[in-house]
C-alpha cells in the first residue's frame, strides 16, 4: 500500500509562490499516475492538476491553467505542485493522490479513480 506524505504549505501574500511536494513511499512509484486536489473550507475537494505515470501528459483544472505546473520525479519518488502568482481563492487543504496505471499516458482527473490519498498539507493565501 503506497503512503503519500504532502509538504511545502503556509501563509502566503497573493501574488506569492509556493511549491508543494508529495513524497510516495513506494519503489514503484513511476507505475502511479499522480493528481493534486483541494479542499477549501466548506466546499468539496475539486481536482487541481494530474500528471501521467511518465510524466509528458498533464492536466489542469481551468482555474489554475497558467498558475500551477504538476511535475514527478520518478527517481525522487515525488510529485510536486509549483503554484505562482497565488490567490486569496487559492487557500484551501491540498492533496496528492495516486492511481495504479497500466497505462504510460493516462491522466486521471476524477476523484474516485484515485486509490491512495495524503493527509493534506495546508495553504493559505492573504490578501
């Protein structure tokens, strides 16, 4: 069972950086494809970004094409989430998730097709 430890949050001004990483805790890490939720305070956990088991095929979510930039290093066993220029409607619980891939270039972007989860790590944007 992969384990997925999330870090890089905190308080930040808007128009601030910051870059978010998720530490998986398996050898097989490049047979996952990996995705970045959110969760803000008294709404549902919406999908923010989804990479593919190699890494060349992303996907984002319409609200933070041009911010953020999902990327993996397979050799790390990490994913990490670069967000710029930050919103005060950026703050929220951020999660990494994974799904177990057969496929090379399949990009995840719903919720229920990822099987392990992190516990969360928070940002808050000030404006």
């Amino acid at each position: 069972q992969a384990q997925l430890v999330e870090s890089g949050g905190g308080l930040v001004q808007a128009g601030a950086s910051l870059r978010l990483s998720c530490a998986v805790s398996r050898r097989t890490f490049s047979n996952y494809a990996m995705g970045w939720f959110r969760q803000a305070p008294g709404k549902e956990r919406e999908f923010v970004a989804g990479i593919s088991r190699r890494g060349s095929e992303t996907s984002y979510a319409e609200f933070v094409k041009g911010r953020f930039t999902i990327s993996r290093d397979n050799a790390k066993n990490t994913v990490y989430l670069q967000m710029n220029n930050l919103k005060p409607e950026d703050t929220a619980d951020y999660f990494c998730a994974a799904d177990l891939q057969f496929s090379l270039v399949a990009v995840r972007i719903r919720e229920d097709e990822y099987t392990y989860w992190g516990q969360g790590t928070q940002v808050t944007v000030s404006s």
